[in-house]
C-alpha cells in the first residue's frame, strides 16, 4: 500500500462515524486483522473487497471519493468554487482557480492531463462572463482531441463540454452534443451522470438559440422532453422550462415567451436561488431591451 495513503484512515473515520464495529464491517467480507491492518495503512485490500466493505457500513463509492478527494486535495474543492464563482458571475475568482491550476500544472507530476483539462473547462467558463477573455486555440484544440478520442464518456467528458461548447465551432458542438447523449453511452444508465447530462444540454440548449440555430435547439429540445427530466431534479426541469420559453422567444411569441421567462424567474427567486435569479433576470431585461 502505498506510504500515507488515506484510504484507509478515510474507512476508519466513515466507520466510525456510522457506529460500526470492526466485526461488523468485516462481517464475511474479510478478518477483524485484516481489517486492522488496512484501516491502520499497513495493508491493501482488493478491489472486490474494497467495494463490500463500503457496502457493509452503507457508504456510497461517490461518498467515499468526494471525501478522498478532498483529502488529497489538500482541502480544495476547485469543482465547488468553479461553481460558486460562475454562478455569482466573479471573474476575479475564476482567474485566480486558473493560477492555481497552473501551479499544479508546472510541478513535477506524471498526469497532467486531468488539470489540464478542467483549467480550460475553467477558462472557458471566464469567458463567458468576459467578453474580453479567450480560450486559446490550442487549448480549443485539446478539448476537441479528449472528447472526439474517448469513447465512454464520463462525468469529467460531460461537465468539459457544458462548460466549453462556447470555445467550440457550432459543428464540432452539435457532434460532440449528439456524442454525449447517445444511448450507447452506458453512463447514462447512473442517475448522477444522468443530471450532469442534463445540464450540459441546458447549458449548451442556450448556446443554439442564442445563436439562432432553430433545427439544433429543437432536435435538443425533443431530446430532454423524450428523456422525462424528473420532478425531483427541479432546478433542472425549471431551467428547461425556461430554455424552451427562451426558443419560443426567438422564433415564435415573443410576448408569452417572456411571461413564461419571467415566472421561472420568480420561481428561483422564491426558491432563494438568487445567483440564477439574478443571471435570469439580466437576460430576460436585454430581450425585453431588444423589442424597443
């Protein structure tokens, strides 16, 4: 095992924390001494055997890794604060995520090509919110490479191409878009990679009719209703009901499309959503601006 490895400190305090005995999460999985042996860093334990001994103390793989993470992390969520900062619209905050992305990136480590990536994920995301700020075209051009090469497409695949589809020529969005939802993508089958899926495609939903590109929002369109985004994703099926609001906007009635606008507004107003509100209500008052 390798030398301060935290996986196994990481079992002991989750153990512990759900009121289990060493006995009982060994159960038939493996010894009370082997048991010991991992959680002290003195020993690995397979893969199989990894995966019983969370199910025997009813921790979830996803729950384990955000806490592992966190752990080598040293602490930073970078994927929180990348959210945090895009959403209260704070470009200060994401250029200082893209310093320290690049400190990482020149230290001496073999992989590189993850921090690569969520940088220009990140970059992208800046310029959203600056006009004044480009993604280079090399970086463009990584992000291209990475999701046309990859086959099985993931979270990292999917959240890169919602954050990114605005560095992307329309073309090369709409494939990698029809890319990311195509049912052979086994991925799809996991509720979480299911949500992010869905918000990549609202995400990149307001790029097609902001850029007037009526076949593409409305293949995407018919796409989320035949997917049946569920009631208990709430913010999602708001914000689609919104993006369709929006398409009716710039090709249909106008004055009802911004009524429907106007009240998915409220509603995450009411909610106490009032990062989205606000970014809402600053787009809803430019097409109400463009009328006059």
């Amino acid at each position: 095992m390798p030398k301060n490895s935290p996986l196994g400190k990481i079992y002991h305090d989750f153990r512990i924390a759900k009121g289990f005995t060493q006995k009982e999460a060994a159960s038939n999985t493996l010894s009370i001494t082997q048991l010991s042996n991992f959680e002290l860093n003195k020993s690995m334990v397979t893969t199989d055997i990894f995966l019983a001994l969370l199910d025997n103390i009813f921790v979830s793989l996803s729950e384990f890794q955000y806490v592992y993470h966190l752990t080598v992390r040293e602490n930073k969520d970078y994927l929180s604060t990348k959210q945090e900062a895009f959403l209260s619209q704070n470009p200060v905050q994401l250029k200082n995520l893209i310093d320290q992305y690049n400190k990482k990136i020149s230290e001496n480590i073999p992989n590189k090509k993850n921090l690569l990536l969520e940088k220009i994920s990140v970059e992208a995301l800046l310029s959203l919110i600056d006009e004044d700020y480009d993604v280079s075209k090399n970086d463009i051009q990584f992000i291209k490479n990475h999701l046309s090469n990859t086959k099985e497409w993931g979270e990292l695949e999917i959240r890169l191409l919602g954050h990114s589809g605005k560095a992307l020529d329309l073309g090369t969005l709409s494939q990698l878009t029809y890319k990311m939802i195509d049912p052979k993508q086994r991925g799809l089958n996991n509720p979480s990679v299911c949500k992010m899926t869905y918000k990549a495609s609202l995400n990149i939903l307001d790029l097609f009719i902001s850029q007037k590109q009526e076949n593409l929002a409305l293949g995407l369109i018919t796409h989320l209703e035949n997917s049946g985004i569920s009631e208990y994703d709430l913010y999602e099926k708001i914000r689609f009901i919104y993006q369709k609001a929006h398409f009716e906007f710039a090709f249909g009635d106008k004055t009802a499309a911004l009524e429907k606008m106007q009240q998915c507004q409220k509603i995450f107003e009411f909610s106490e959503a009032f990062d989205t509100a606000k970014i809402l209500m600053v787009e809803i008052k430019a097409l109400k601006n463009s009328l006059e």
